[in-house]
C-alpha cells in the first residue's frame, strides 16, 4: 500500500487497485502512520525511503516505496 501511496494514486484509486473498502484503506493508513511515526502520506513515503537507505534492504516494502518514489516524474516534486 505504501507504493501506491509513494506513487500519488488517491485512497479511492488505491481501494479500487486492491479491491478493499474505503474504510479497509483508511485503517492501513493509520496502522502505516503509527508505525512509521508519521502523520502524512508524504511523511510516510520519505520515511520509508530514509528506512531502505539506511538498512539498505532491497526486497523490504521500504525499498519497493524508494523505488515508487524514484519513479514519480520530476513535474510532482511535491511527492518526491
């Protein structure tokens, strides 16, 4: 889920990509923000972006979030 949000897809584009309930994404919205130690979905992204640098673990949901991050076009720096 974290990819998708690294990717700037809206909780409506993700409920329909995974095929849950709007109230299924809020609740891993939340569970990723309290783990992660965040508040915001950009929080989020660099957060798990910051994790894979410093692990520096490829195959870990960090990782996969950098390289959906690395992959937003220059023109959205505002999810970079």
């Amino acid at each position: 889920m974290l990819g998708w949000i690294a990717q700037g897809k809206t909780d409506a584009e993700t409920r329909m990509v995974l095929g849950i309930s709007p109230r299924t994404v809020a609740k891993h919205l939340d569970h990723i923000f309290d783990k992660l130690g965040v508040e915001t979905r950009t929080a989020a992204v660099v957060r798990a972006v910051e994790t894979a640098r410093c692990d520096g673990h490829s195959h870990s949901a960090s990782a996969s979030s950098a390289r959906a991050v690395a992959a937003v076009p220059e023109s959205m720096p505002s999810l970079r």
